[in-house]
C-alpha cells in the first residue's frame, strides 16, 4: 500500500502530463482535436480496406493497426491519459511485430539467428513500453518511437538489398507524412495544423502498403526453401 501522500502525487504527475499537437495550441488546450481525432480513423480503414497480410506476425501488424485508429480517434478526443497509452502502446506493438516479420524474412529459416535478434526487440519493447508510462518522459515518446522504426527500417533495407525488392516509392510515402507532421508542430499555425492530418494518412499507409509487398514475397520465399 503507498502512503496517501505519495498517491496523490502520482495521480497529480498523471494528471499533468501535456499534450501539445499543434491542433490543441491552437484551441487553448481543450479537447476535442476534431480533425486529427476524426482523421485517426482511416488508420483502422487501411488494413479493412487493403487486406490483411498471411504472415502470421504481420498479420498482428496489421491488427495493431486497426486497433490505433480507433486508440488515436480517443486520444485526439479526450486528450486524457488512457488515450495516450492506448495510441502508443499500439504503435510500438506494431512496430514490434513488424521487425519480428522482418527478421523472419531476412534469415529466412535461421531459427537461432531470428531467436536471438527477436529476443533483444522482445527486451526493447517491454521497457519502451515500461518508460512510456511514466509521464515525466512524456515528450521523449516521438525521439524513441523514431529510433525503433530506425531498427525496422535498417531491416527493410537490408531486405532490399538482399533480394532486389522495391522500398523507396513507399518510404517516400511514410516520408512525406512524417514531414507534413514534423512542420505541423515546429511551425504550428491555422494551416499547417492539417500537417498532422496528412500525417495520420499517409504514414501508415506508405509502412502498409511495404508490409502487404514484403508479405507478398514472403510467400514465395517460403515456397522457394
Ligand atoms: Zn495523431
């Protein structure tokens, strides 16, 4: 049991935490964010609409998917605690089977290789997972969510490299989003707010539409050994 006095303050750190996407500056920090809440809702869309991928683990990419749109659609809404971990929890479970595909592509039938890089992304995410929800680290979520999409992206390359697949149209994608979000926050005016509505739009969708490529080629790798 802790000291009342201790609850109280961890209740007040919880409490405090800030939200600061470019929408709530701009309305005074009152919720709802309605055009980044209304847009999270094309994230689920991606997988319904496009399909589901056969790999077992980019399959679970794809769930967590599904599952962050309606997490970003509260969170943008309520700008409250639970929306904030159930965003981002889903976006680095997602990032986490992702790279578990990855590695299973890249060395394909390596059962010890894959086993031991899987188990140090497994070790990663439980303590990605575990700082997050301290809110005094708050603001250090997006500069570690990029280092491990850094890992999966590493990994994409190296695919690529290896059996002479596509990546960069749909990187480019992924790009452009992240962009229109970094200049929505860095420069956060009426217009540029919509930055993080592209953002919602097209980040997913270009990692997505890689994942339903590299699913794709899976198949045809597995049948080959
Ligand atoms: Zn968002």
């Amino acid at each position: 049991m802790e000291p009342l006095l201790e609850q109280i303050q961890n209740q007040k750190q919880v409490a405090e935490f800030s939200h600061n996407f470019c929408e709530s500056r701009l309305t005074n920090y009152t919720p709802p964010e309605i055009y980044n809440a209304y847009t999270s809702l094309i994230i689920t869309a991606f997988p319904l609409i496009l399909g589901f991928p056969r790999n077992t683990h980019f399959y679970n990419l794809a769930c967590m998917l599904a599952f962050n749109g309606f997490a970003s659609f509260y969170y943008h809404y309520y700008l409250d605690w639970n929306g904030k971990q159930a965003d981002e929890m889903s976006m680095i479970l997602a990032t986490y089977f992702g790279i578990e595909g990855l590695l299973q592509m890249y060395y394909i039938g390596d059962t010890s290789q894959i086993n031991k890089f899987n188990g140090w992304n497994t070790i990663f995410m439980i303590l990605f997972l575990i700082f997050n929800t301290n809110s005094q680290y708050d603001y250090l979520f997006p500069i570690l969510f990029t280092m491990y999409v850094s890992i999966a992206l590493s990994l994409i390359y190296n695919i690529s490299e290896l059996y002479d697949y596509q990546y960069k149209r749909y990187l480019f994608i992924s790009f452009i989003g992240t962009k229109c979000w970094f200049i929505s926050e860095v420069y956060c005016n009426e217009y540029t707010q919509y930055g993080h509505v592209v953002w919602h739009a097209l980040f997913p969708l270009g990692f997505y539409q890689l994942i339903l490529y590299y699913d794709e080629k899976m198949m045809r790798l597995k049948k080959l050994k």
